[in-house]
C-alpha cells in the first residue's frame, strides 16, 4: 500500500458472470469508481453452473494488472462470498421465463434475496452497503431489507440511475443541448413501467426543462414511454440487453455516493422510505432525489416540487409497489399481509 491509499474495500458482487458484471468489474478494479487512492478486493458469488466461467473472469482481471486490485475470491456459497463484505452489489437475479408471471418472477427471486439478506445479516461488514439490481429490484431490496434485521435499513439501495441516465439523455436530445446541461433530474417510484421521470423539477442548462423545451404534450406523454421502453428498444435495434449502460450506472450510482452531490443537483436511487418527506408509504423502497456529502451516505431531498400531475403519478407507482409487497408478504417477517393481486403487467421490457 502506498501512503496516499485508503484501507481496502471488500466488494461483493453476486451474478459475477454474467454480462453487467464483465463490464462493472473492471470499471471497479480500475479505480474509475471509488477513486485512485481506494484498493479493493472482489468477492465473486457464482452459480455451479457459471462456476468455470467466474474462474474464467478472474483470469481477465488478474492478467490486466489493476494496481488497486488486491484480491479476488470465488465461490458459491453467499455464507463465504459476503464476509466482511462492505459493499454488495446483487445483480443476479433469475430472469424471466416464457409464460411466467410477474407474481411468479417476484416470488422466485423474492426467495434468492431472502437467502442473500440472511447471509448478509450474518457475516457482512455491520456498515456494509446493498445495491440491489436484479429485478424486481425495489421489492427485491425490501425483501432484503427486512430479512437482514441487524444490518442499518438505510443501506439498501434499489437501483434507478439507469433510468435517471436515460431520462437525462432524452431531455438533452429534446432540447438541442449536451447531457452535462441537465441536471436536478429525479426518478421516482418502481424500476417498471410507473416510473416517473421527473421534468417538472429537472433543468437544463439552469432553467427549468419545460421552460426549454415548450411542448407539455412531448413531456406529459411521450417522455416517460421513452424513457421506461428504453431497454426494450435497445433489444429490438441489437439484439442484447443493456448491459453495457446498466454497469455504467452502477458505476454512477457509487460514485455519487462517493463525491459531493453539487449544488442544486440531485441523483435518484430507491432506498426505504421511512421519514420520506413526501407522504409515500413508509414500509416501501421507493426511489426519490438525494443528495451526498460523499462519505457513502444520503439524505432525501425535501424541497422537490409536487404538482397535481405529479403527485397523481407517484400515487400510481406507489400503489404498485404496495400490491408487489403484498405479493411477497410470506417472505417478509411480520407482514400484515400476503395476498397477491397482480394482474397488469409492468415489467420493463428488456429487464425482465
């Protein structure tokens, strides 16, 4: 260790064979996300099916020579995987079958993050931080959350700064201007189909976006769909998912967390709603604004402002987030209740 380098950070990374892992692994080791003065070591939780294959990444990473980069584990067990572990990054999730319903989808990897969080609980740093991505993440993250009870509720993290990159780039390509000009955007709500890309608050090179681009009807229908059908458009155009973009805002995610959120400026990420001042739910993980002063931790701006417009659309995001916590009531220790009654379906397509 030089002088100048912080203590190591152990990461754990769950579906670390999969494609989002072989671009955001080596984004990490790099330094590019926590910095040129923070070592690291991977922790990486495979499958015995992809075992040969996390073997295999560990080759890639070793053979390109990452200062930073103390060590590499492997394994299959979380038990293992996650000791000591100050950072989790749970992307593997189970995707989607043919025929399978959202109930189904919620309830099956509902089951794996249970597992997770009780290994967590156990054996993780007792400050350590969870990024969940694997979808349903919201719900995912909240079944976490509640099955690893000694572990701080506020460290868990769903992610939408995917969809908060994506909403960005479409106000810019609307208005004629560069992605660094926009700022103060907020996601809210559920990664799905009711998210709300927040115009109302965002702006564009220090005006508000919709006194940029003068077209409420652009805003109001037509900007959300791009943003929420993104992954599926991607699909349609290439072939594959958005791997390479989700481990790019996985990468932002991190960071912001890690560098002092500017001011007048924000960056969305779905955490546990408990004393949000925006009257949501309290017992939901519900993405709004926040902000950091880059010691790896948040606060919930309370200053957005909430139009009738708005405030209708969270209630709709909400409301799907209350009915997918009900879903999965019997993995939720001391829920009330544990009916499911899903019928829409509102997964982003592509991300299933």
């Amino acid at each position: 260790m030089t002088s100048s380098w912080k203590k190591t950070m152990k990461i754990a990374v769950t579906g670390a064979a999969g494609q989002i892992s072989n671009h955001l692994l080596f984004m990490l080791a790099s330094g590019e996300v926590f910095g040129r003065n923070q070592p690291i070591s991977l922790q990486l939780l495979g499958s015995e099916r992809s075992r040969e294959a996390l073997e295999g990444v560990a080759m890639e990473l070793e053979d390109s020579l990452y200062p930073l980069l103390a060590s590499v584990k492997l394994g299959i067990d979380p038990h293992k995987v996650f000791e000591d572990a100050d950072w989790a990054l749970l992307i593997g999730a189970k995707p989607r079958g043919p025929g399978m319903e959202r109930k189904d989808l919620l309830d099956i990897n509902g089951q794996i993050f249970v597992e997770q969080a009780k290994a967590l609980n156990e054996v993780a740093s007792r400050d350590c931080k969870m990024l969940v991505v694997g979808n349903p993440c919201n719900t995912n993250a909240l079944i976490g959350l509640h099955n690893s009870p000694d572990l701080p509720a506020r460290n868990w993290h769903a992610l939408t700064r995917l969809d908060e990159n994506r909403a960005k780039c479409q106000l810019a390509l609307k208005a004629g201007k560069f992605y660094t000009s926009v700022t103060n955007v907020c996601v809210w709500g559920n990664h799905s189909t009711t998210q709300v890309p927040d115009f109302l608050n965002a702006k564009i090179a220090g005006k508000r976006a919709s006194n940029v681009i003068r077209d409420s009807q652009w805003l109001k229908e037509e900007f959300t769909p791009k943003v929420a059908n993104r992954g599926g458009a991607l699909i349609k155009k290439w072939g594959r998912s958005s791997a390479a973009s989700t481990a790019v805002s996985i990468a932002d995610h991190l960071r912001s967390l890690y560098v002092p959120t500017p001011a007048g400026d924000c960056f969305s990420t779905a955490v546990y709603a408990k004393g949000n001042p925006y009257g949501v739910d309290e017992d939901l993980i519900f993405s709004m604004p926040c902000r950091s002063n880059g010691d790896g931790d948040y606060e919930i701006i309370d200053d957005f402002v909430i139009d009738d417009w708005l405030a209708a659309k969270l209630k709709e995001s909400e409301d799907e987030l209350l009915k997918e916590r009900d879903c999965v009531g019997h993995l939720i220790p001391g829920a009330e209740r544990a009916v499911c009654a899903i019928v829409e379906d509102t997964m982003l397509p592509g991300e299933n």
